[in-house]
C-alpha cells in the first residue's frame, strides 16, 4: 500500500515538474475558461435573478471546455517519445498511472476552475461567499467525477489519429449525468436551498466518482495496450 | 502459486505465441527459449516481426496466443517480478523531453523500486559519459545523446534480460563502438541479450545465435554458422562478416 502511494506520488511530481517546465496546460485552460465565462456573458447580458439562473450552466460550460484542454495537454508529454510505454515497462500496476493521472488533472482544473469562478463573480456581479462551503463541495465532487472520465478518455484518445477530436466525442456522452447533476446542485446550492434539497445530487455525484475511478483503475491496463 | 518447478532453469520461454493486429498476423507459432549469458540476433526482412516480437518480450503487446514465461512464471500471472527483471530500448526513447537527464533516470529508478537510486545514477551517468550532461533537459540532447540515455535508464536496474531494437539507430560511430563494447560484456556478466538490428555483420558479430524471422515465422534458430547464412540467403552479408564472426 505505501509503495502504490510513493509511486502515486513520484508520478504526481513528475506532472507537476512538467507542468512548471512547459507552462502550458494551467494557462491555456485558465485562458480558455474565462473566455467562455466572458463570451457567454455577453451573449446573454443576465441581469439580477437571471444571472443566478444562467451563472451554474455558464460556470460548468467552462469547466466542461477547460477540462477538455487540459485532458489533452495532460497525455502530449506522455506521447512523446512514447513515455506512457516507458511507464508500462516499470514494475508497477498500470491503475497507478491512472490514479497519479487523476491527481494531476484534478489540481489543474482545481485551479483553473478557482479563476474562472472568480472571474465569473466579477463579470456577473455575483458573490458566491453565502453558499461557499456547499458550492466548495459540488464543484469538488463534480471535477472529480469529471476529470475520473477525462482521464481513462484521454488515455484512450492519445492512442488514435484524431484524438483532439475524439476525446470529446467519446466523453460528452458519459459525463452527461455528472453534469446534469453538478448544474442542479449548483443552482440549488447558490440560490440557498438546505443541503437537504439538492443532497441527492450531491450523493449521485460521489457515487459517481467512485464507480468510475474504481472501473479505471482496473481497466486502464487494457486501455494503455495497443 | 507456486514457480512451475518443471522450467526451474532461469530463462525467457515464449511457447507457441501468436500476435494478430486485425486479420494481420505478426507472429505466428513462435517458440523460443532464451537462458542467462545467451547474446541473440533477432534478424528479419521488414515486416517479418522482429519489433513485435520484442515488444512482446517486453510485455508491452500481449500475445494473441500462446504463454511467455520467465524463470518458471508466467509473464502475465507476474508481470511485476518479470518487468523487474527486463530492459528494453527501442526506435522511441522513453524519456521526458522536459525533464533533465538525471530525472529522467532518478524517475525511472524510483519505479523500479530501486534502493539507492542517487548512487545508482550516478554510476549510470559515469558509465555513459553523461555527467557532464546530467543537468540538461533531454529535448536539447542530440539523438546519440538521447539513445545513450536511454540505453543507460534500461540498465539502471540491472536487468538479466536486456532486449534492443535497432540500437544503434542515430548513433555516430564513436558511440555505436562504446555500445557494442558495452553490449559484448552484458553476455559475460550472465546478462541475456536478445536485439535486432538492419546492420547484419554488426549484429552477427556480437551474438552467438541466430533467429531468423520470416512473415511471423521463424525460419532459422542456432548458432551462426556459414550453413545456417547460406541457408537464410544471406551471403552477400556474410562475406562482409567473414572477419569478424567465428564461422
């Protein structure tokens, strides 16, 4: 168990040093995110009540797009010159990579959704402090669910042609649900419902998170395999 | 579950493995045994399986048919003690662009569970003359550079089964004569050396035995003699050989 976390570990450093050295995954989806808070600000102009009814889509829309970015980015490094395979030549259980994967991809959108959330408060004129704790949560729960997707996706799409094509088209339709749920969630908690009304979003988020990184982990052997 | 005591010989077995890519065949019924201190010439026309046959070995490609075991395991019930014991290079590096020299190899080292790895890098960077370059970012290396890094983090563990595809691809011809003086003593130290390479009279003059691939099959395993050479319609390359493979 502790060497399945040290290597965890040691693979979660070598994203982050990579990140630090490349600097592109954070800056593109932070760029990206804000810009589709912005473009949709526009679009619509909400005002008052409208803007806590628009403002839970808006905010996933951008995460949505982020992430797609990020999913990406985060297998470049990995396919030149073919270091996913170096990985699979050590020792170590392929589910780990994932995991370590996870970990990367979750801090990155952790804090691209962080600027984009309070980029959004500005330009909507909306404080988010009220339902901090909740909203905190929701989007913890969200992003996991998310990134557990984008990053088995990710895997997958790096090994075809036209992966920045495939990797949405192959993910959009999984994560419908944590979406649906992450929206509704959002828009309860923001409009300051008890946690007893919007619970079962919250629940069906976790649930989801769970079974999805439990079935990755066991089956991204398979999926790194030609 | 217990080591199959009937193959207690430490040794690489392939037994009857085929590798299908669609309705393509890359390998076909191949069997093959490799024991400690064995250097074998995986030689083949393109197309023949040679690649696929190490990425095999490697467990990198899972055989469509047929078992590989090692040391009396099977490679897939124990994929973890087989990696360990494993070094593969081939045409693509492995390495981290972004990463330096020595993290590449302290990365590589920390997954493979070594004790040590500071030291047994440094010893690696001093064995491939890379000291000097241990603090580079390995996208600014050379490709010669990059191949001996590369042939550094396959041995930095020490493996008993070192397998080479196209080794000497990109390298000039200093470098390609340390590898091959480094590659000669691996046999000698109980090191199996299994590779492939498009240089015959090079490849032959470094291994002991021959395995000749054709379409997946293969067409010759044993010693290189001048029989077995004539027999793979290979003299044309044997003449160039003649000096330097005992015949």
């Amino acid at each position: 168990m502790m060497h399945s976390l040290e290597i965890i570990w040691i693979l979660f450093l070598k994203d982050l040093r990579l990140e630090w050295r490349r600097r592109e995954t954070l800056a593109s989806i932070c760029v990206f995110g804000i810009l589709v808070v912005f473009l949709l600000d526009f679009a619509f102009q909400p005002a008052g009540e409208e803007s806590l009814r628009l403002l839970p889509g808006v905010l996933w829309i951008a995460f949505a797009f982020a992430g797609i970015l990020g999913f990406n980015h985060s297998f470049v490094a990995e396919r030149e010159n073919a270091c996913l395979e170096g990985l699979r030549l050590a020792p170590i259980d392929a589910g780990l990579i994932y995991l370590a994967k996870l970990l990367a991809n979750f801090l990155f959108l952790a804090v691209a959704e962080a600027v984009i959330v309070f980029a959004a408060s500005l330009w909507y004129n909306f404080s988010f402090l009220p339902a901090f704790k909740w909203f905190v949560v929701i989007v913890a729960f969200g992003t996991l669910g998310y990134v557990a997707v984008g990053v088995m996706f990710g895997a997958v799409a790096s090994n075809t042609r036209m992966r920045e094509v495939m990797l949405p088209v192959l993910q959009f339709p999984v994560i419908v649900p944590i979406f649906i749920g992450a929206i509704e969630a959002t828009t309860s908690a923001l409009k300051g419902d008890a946690p007893g009304q919007f619970a079962s979003w919250v629940r069906l988020l976790i649930a989801f998170s769970v079974i999805f990184i439990v079935l990755s982990f066991l089956l991204f052997e398979y999926v790194l395999e030609e | 579950m217990p080591p199959d005591t009937t193959h207690t010989e430490p040794a690489l077995e392939l037994r009857g493995i085929s590798k299908y890519f669609g309705d393509l065949a890359a390998l076909r019924g191949v069997t093959l045994r490799i024991a400690r201190g064995e250097s074998v010439l995986i030689y083949g026309p393109n197309g023949a399986g040679k690649t696929t046959l190490l990425r095999t070995l490697a467990s990198l490609a899972q055989p469509t048919e047929g078992e590989i075991w090692m040391d009396g395991r099977r490679m897939d019930r124990y994929p973890a003690t087989c990696k360990a014991k494993i070094g593969f290079v081939s045409h693509a590096t492995f390495l981290y662009n972004d990463l330096t020299v020595r993290e590449n190899l302290a990365l590589a080292g920390r997954l493979f569970g070594l004790r040590g790895v500071e030291k047994r890098v440094e010893r690696a960077l001093e064995l491939f003359m890379l000291r000097e370059r241990a603090g580079f970012l390995v996208r600014n290396l050379s490709r010669g550079l990059q191949q001996r890094v590369t042939l550094a983090r396959a041995l930095l563990h020490d493996p008993d089964f070192l397998l080479l595809d196209e080794p000497f691809t990109g390298l000039d011809a200093e470098s390609t004569a340390n590898l091959e003086n480094l590659l000669r003593k691996l046999p000698e130290r109980g090191k199996a050396l299994v590779f492939s390479t498009h240089r015959f009279a090079q490849g032959a003059s470094m291994a002991q035995r021959l395995v000749a691939l054709e379409k997946g099959r293969i067409s010759y395993d044993g010693p290189l003699t001048q029989a077995s050479l004539s027999s793979l319609r290979i003299e044309p390359e044997a003449a160039a050989i003649e000096n330097k493979v005992r015949l």
